[in-house]
C-alpha cells in the first residue's frame, strides 16, 4: 500500500489498517474499521468527517485509552518512541495499555487536548495541581519546580497572572482560558505528537482563531507533529498540511490539503465540501447537502460503507464489493482514495 | 467564608428552636397527660387515687397551665442546664439520660464509621466492575441489607455471635463492668461488645450508601476528565481513584446527618433487643407514659444530632468541593 510522503522523512506515527470495535451486549459496533495514515515531525494531519465516523476513536486509540467494551482488533499503530536517547519503532497496538512503556509515552510523548475544557478538568483540583501532576508524572522535578514550569507553561500559552490562576479552579476560567490551560497541561512533558479532538467546537469563533493561531506557533516552536480532529473544514484548510477523510470507521480519502480542497475525488469529499457555506453562492438557493443519514452503526450497508447516500453509486459494484485506499494513479501518488470510481473491485467477495 | 458560616449557624439554631417547639406540642397531643396515665397505671394495680390528689400531682408539675405557658417554663429551665424531672423515673432527666445519651453518641459513631469503612471500598469496586459477579453479589447482599430490619438482623447476629464465638451477646458491657467507673478494662469491655449493635445498626446504612456511590461513580467515571487524568499518563486505577472517586465522594459526607438520624432515631427497636443502654428503649417508655419533659428532651436532642450533623457535614461539603462555596457566595 502506497503511504503518504514516502520516502522523505521517517514518519513519526503511522497508523495501519486500524481496527477499533466495540462488543456492547446489543452487537459489534466498528467504530474503527481500516483506517490508515500517518504524520511527520512538524506537520498537522487533519482528520475530518461526520460525528460518529470513527475520529476520536481513532485518537484514543493511539493513546490506547478506548474504553470498555471498546478495543483494538487489528492494525498497527507505529510509533518511534524515543528511549535513552535513541528511537526505537513501536507498535503501539501491541503493548499494553496500562503498562509502563505506554504510560510513558501517553501524555509524555504523546498528548491529547479534548473538545470540552470544562468537564475535560476535574471540577475539584485547582487547575495548578493538575498541571503539576501532568509534570511530574514525566519528570523528576519536585513540586516547587514542578509548579514554577505550570505557571510558565500557563505563560507560555498566553495566559496572565499565571501564579494566580494556578489556584483557581476550571469553572472560574473563561472557555478559551481553559483551553489555553489544558493546551498548556499537555504541553507539559514537551509531547512529539499533540492529538487535538475537536479543540475548538466549543468555543467562540474569536476564541476558536486565537486557539488556532496559538496551537500553529507551538509547533512552530516546539515542532511537535499535530493530529487535528474536526468536522470543521475552514480549521482544516487553514492549518493542516495533508488531511484524512474518514466516513463510517473507514479513511475514504487521503491527500495534501491542497489536493483534497481543489481536487477532491472520493464523491463523499466533494459532497462535504458542497455543503460548506459561501459568501459568494446565490442568495435563497438551498445549501446542497448529503442526502440521507450516517446508517445506524449495527446496521451498517454492505460494500462500499457511502454507496447508499452517493450521489455515483454504480449497482453491483458498489453494493457488494469494499473498495480499498489506493493511490489515485501513479504519478499523483500522493492522494489515495477509497472508490470503485478510481478502480476496479479487487476482492473475490460478493 | 464566614459570613456564610454565621448565617448557617444562625439558621441551625432557628431550626433547633423550631424542633423543640415541634417537639413540645407534640407530646401534648395525646388526650391526657402524664398524670392521666399514672393513675390508670395506679388504678390497674388496685389502688384507689381522689380527684383531689390527682390534682395536686397537676398543681405539682404545672401540667393545668397552658400549653405556651409550660413550654416556656421547659425552655426557661433548659437555658439553666436543667432540663426537668421525669415523672416516671422520679429523677432529673439529665440523670436518666446521662451515660445513655454518651452511649448513644458512642454506638452510633460506631455503626456509622463501620458504614463509611464498608460502603466506600464496595460502593468503588461496584461502579469500577459494574455487572461483574461481585457486583451481583454485593447488590443482592445490599438489598438484603436494605430490605432486613434491624432488630431482626440483630436477633440473627446474637445467634451467631453465641453459637459460634461463644460472644458475650446483649448489652454493652459484661456485668462486672455495667456499674463500674470509667476505666480503661471498662472501654475495651465496651469495644468488644461493639461489633453486633454496629453491625445491627450500620448495615441498612451501609447498603444505601453503597448504592449511592455506585451510581454517583458510575456517573463520574463517564466524564471526560478521566480520560484527561488518563490521558496524561496515570495508571487506570490512580486515575479512578484521584478524580471521579474523590468527586463521587460528596454524597458520603452529605449523606452522614441522615444515616445518624436513622442510627439514634432507628436504634429504639434494635435497642430493646440488644438491651443496649442508650437512649432508644427509654424515649419509647417516655412517649408511652406521656413522660414529657423526658420525652421532649430526647426528641430534641435527636433533633441536636441531625442538625448539628447536618451542620457539620454542611462544612465538610464545603472543604471538599470548590463549587460549592461558589454557589453560596453567587447565591
């Protein structure tokens, strides 16, 4: 299979063919169900789709946090953990969870930012005391030193009177105040990966850009890969460097950002992106949008997971083959799609 | 802080005030008073009592004076430290209730330590491994321990305590101690007697707050913050147990002032079986020979506990959750 950026640079995680089920009594559900990317040091990878499509399982389970009755049932999840100086390749996927070497590299190689900073805190602690633990869980300081580094991580991520605001609890910070601290909570152990989960979704559309500005000017400092999880393709477009398009547990399409807003290929690309908002679309025309609904997760369409809202379905291909992500041709190697458009069914099954 | 303090203080002392009145009216309810039942008590023994003398035994303890009057003559003598004698035990009712009253305080500290020790570590395990086997189990010990009565609870642990560990079962002490003076012999006496009457009262304490802090885990373990305490690196069970158990934790102080009303309130049968020498035995020998002044200083000492707890497990409350002290000061 045909990767991203082959070749370049040795990506820091690459994620393949990731399976994440959950068993609740009722039946299966396939949260996850083959996805496949990755991301280099310093650059952003944007994961869009619907809710529901799979995006933040994916990121829990690189940190290997699913919950019950959630796991992973397949895949690869390599990581390029960094130990006694030297970078040894990982597969995340296989350690376990709650062991040392993934407790090291949750939260100390890589962190996680969540969508809602006010339950995201716990209600109780200070907001110092958090941050401090963070801290110390991933290095030696004591709690004098520890404290100092969360006030100037606090500084760092814009925020005043750090001293002070070390001792205020999460309900009496504004919502971009508390996204600055948890930012700066997982910025704590100086992280190679940050997964963003929808940051911004719960914030204003001042807050959001001043969140955006201040997660693009880390990395830039820092040069920490980001992984950005939204269903908000403006976020996408304006700080991602190449973006997953997933859909029912599955990536759909892959490419740069470039190739997926001017080129898009897969039709459930295109179709997310008709349904954005335009200045310049004609006044009282309906905003396009995707006909029918994400299938009920036990009940999920044979074949191609889309072909019962697309737009292209092709009978008998679509309804009873699953397309596989492939490189859309050999020069343009870059982007890979997922749809019997691009090439013919490969699987025996029908 | 403590501006908020003063108000709920000020508030509890209202709400004492409002007990006793309560409790006062309360004992006048029933036809007749205390004298009316001395002489049908006299009667069924044969002996002749006049009107004149019945009268007298009125005049005596002021019982023709009305109601508002008499409650004021309580209070009046409360405010002094005497809170009146018992017609019944013919002495000062501090007397009567004296060592009882600390007893009580002591039976009851007792049961409610042994829920709080019980409930917390099951009422975790249960939420943590909810629908597992030993959350089965411990629901149905639970509901057992809820649906028992106590008395017969205790019955069933005096068996056992007999049969089984040759226990000295039945009161709080072993004869050669009940009259003795405070000595040390004498209190470990009383804590070798302790494990049946906290059992006894504790239990149906100890499954409704595990039942309460199953479900309020349950409800913690679902917040996002415990992904984010996970997500930085802690272990599964540091993280459960820093975060959504310590949230989770409020109803164990809030809950204290109901569990210790039910404890000293509840304990009347429990403590007829177990002729346990506190309070319980003597309110309902009170309240059956319309013994009011006895009576009413019991009931509103039961009414002290629950407010004072109230009080008390307000303030905790207060220490434990920050948002809380937010809310009364916005409010």
């Amino acid at each position: 299979m045909a990767t991203l950026a082959a070749g370049k640079r040795r990506p820091l995680l690459r994620v393949h063919n990731l399976k994440t089920y959950f068993f609740p009594d009722e039946g299966t559900v396939r949260a996850v169900d083959g996805a496949s990317f990755e991301v280099c040091a310093g650059q952003t990878l944007g994961i869009v789709g619907e809710s529901g499509c799979g995006k933040s399982v994916t990121a829990r389970s690189i940190l290997r946090i699913v919950e019950h009755p959630g796991e992973i049932v397949e895949g690869e999840i390599r990581y390029l953990h960094r130990t006694d100086g030297r970078e040894v390749e990982l597969d995340l996927a296989q350690v376990s969870a709650d062991g040392r070497e993934m407790r090291q590299i949750r939260g100390g190689e890589i962190a996680m930012i969540f969508q809602e900073p006010m339950t995201s805190f716990s209600p109780v602690h200070p907001i110092g005391s958090q941050i401090v633990e963070a801290i110390r869980l991933h290095s030696p300081l004591g709690k004098r030193e520890a404290r100092e580094r969360a006030a100037d991580l606090l500084r760092q991520v814009g925020i005043s009177r750090a001293e002070a605001r070390l001792n205020e609890y999460a309900y009496q910070l504004s919502g971009g105040l508390r996204q600055r601290a948890m930012i700066a909570m997982a910025l704590s152990a100086e992280p190679r990966v940050l997964i963003a989960d929808e940051p911004t979704t719960a914030l204003d559309v001042t807050t959001q850009a001043q969140i955006l500005d201040l997660l693009r000017q880390l990395q830039t400092d820092l040069g920490m890969a980001i992984i950005l999880i939204t269903h908000n393709l403006g976020v996408v477009a304006e700080m991602c460097d190449n973006v997953v398009v997933m859909y029912l547990g599955r990536v759909v399409e892959e490419g740069s950002v470039d190739a997926i807003f001017h080129n898009p290929k897969h039709p459930y690309t295109r179709l997310l992106l008709q349904s954005i908002p335009s200045l310049y679309s004609e006044a009282r025309v309906p905003l396009p949008t995707i006909s029918g609904a994400i299938p009920h997760p036990y009940n999920r369409p044979e074949g191609c997971p889309f072909h019962d809202r697309c737009p292209q379905f092709i009978p008998g291909t679509c309804d009873r083959h699953v397309p596989e992500l492939q490189a859309l041709d050999e020069r343009e190697s870059d982007q890979l799609v997922s749809c019997f458009l691009y090439h013919e069914p490969t699987d025996e099954r029908a | 802080m403590a501006g908020w303090l003063i108000r709920r203080t000020l508030f509890a002392f209202a709400t004492l005030w409002a007990i006793s009145m309560l409790s006062f009216v309360v004992i006048q309810i029933p036809p007749g008073d205390y004298v009316t039942s001395y002489i049908a008590q006299l009667q069924a023994q044969g002996t002749i009592f006049t009107e004149h003398e019945a009268q007298a035994l009125r005049d005596l303890y002021g019982l023709d004076q009305p109601v508002i009057l008499q409650y004021f003559r309580w209070l009046g003598l409360m405010a002094q430290g005497n809170f009146g004698v018992s017609f019944e035990f013919n002495r000062p009712v501090l007397d009567v209730i004296g060592d009882r009253f600390l007893l009580t305080i002591v039976v009851s500290v007792a049961a409610l330590l042994l829920t709080w020790i019980v409930a917390l570590p099951i009422g975790i395990y249960s939420a943590v491994k909810q629908y597992s086997i030993g959350d089965y189990a411990f629901t149905f010990i639970g509901f057992i321990g809820l649906a028992v009565p106590g008395f017969l609870l205790a019955l069933v642990l005096m068996y056992f305590g007999f049969v089984l560990f040759d226990a000295n079962v039945g009161g709080l002490f072993s004869p050669e101690y009940a009259q003795a003076d405070w000595s040390w012999d004498k209190f470990w006496d009383l804590m070798q007697h302790m494990p049946i009457p906290a059992l006894a009262l504790g239990l149906a304490g100890t499954a409704f707050l595990i039942r309460i802090m199953r479900a309020n885990l349950l409800d913690e373990l679902r917040k996002p913050y415990l992904v984010t305490a996970r997500a930085k690196g802690l272990t599964n069970n540091r993280a459960v147990l820093k975060y959504p158990v310590r949230v989770a934790l409020n109803p164990f102080v809030s809950i204290v002032p109901f569990v210790l009303r039910d404890i000293v309130g509840g304990s009347v049968i429990v403590s007829i079986v177990l002729s346990l020498p506190t309070v319980g035995p003597i309110l309902l020998k009170s309240l059956i020979a319309q013994d009011s002044f006895l009576a009413g200083t019991i009931i509103l000492l039961l009414g002290v506990i629950t407010v004072v707890g109230t009080l008390i497990s307000d303030i905790l409350l207060v220490i434990l959750d920050p948002r809380i002290k937010f809310e009364a000061r916005g409010g």
